[in-house]
C-alpha cells in the first residue's frame, strides 16, 4: 500500500483539510481516466489540464500542484503531465 500523507506544502493551501488528498488524487484520475480514451496523448493532457483549470477552485488545483511537485505518488502519469503543465 502507498502512504499518502498530505506534505506541510498541502496543508499550506488546505489549512482547514477540508478535502484530503486521497480525495484530488482520485478526482485527477477520475478526469485522467476520462481523457485517456483519447488517442492522441497530447489533446488528453490538454484535456485534463483545461478540465481543472475550469473545474477546479484555486486552492484545489495549489494543492495537487504541490502534492505532484512532491512525489506524485498515487496519480496516473497522464494526470502528471496535465498538472505539472498547471504550474
């Protein structure tokens, strides 16, 4: 099992915790997995990287930032690529 400990970097832009990161990392692979249908991996990413751009509350779209900057343990590669594009 992977540990998935929210680093001091994510509980800077979630002080309250009041969505875990379990949480976004399900929901970027969630978006990732829809995305993933598509053959060219490029307009996925884009996909992905525009999905939370417009779905995303600032503070969500920080933390997952953050998180991937870290280690990105848990996130699909395709969910990498769009959020390290997010920052």
């Amino acid at each position: 099992a992977c540990d998935l400990q929210p680093s001091s970097t994510f509980n800077s832009y979630y002080p309250n915790k009041l969505m875990k990161i379990e949480r976004l990392i399900k929901m970027a692979n969630d978006i990732s997995d829809f995305f993933n249908a598509e053959s060219d991996k490029e307009v996925a990413v884009e996909g992905i990287k525009n999905h939370l751009l417009r779905s995303w509350e600032p503070r969500m779209r920080q933390a997952i930032i953050a998180y991937n900057q870290e280690n990105g343990l848990g996130l699909s590669e395709l969910a990498k690529t769009a959020i390290t594009r997010l920052g």
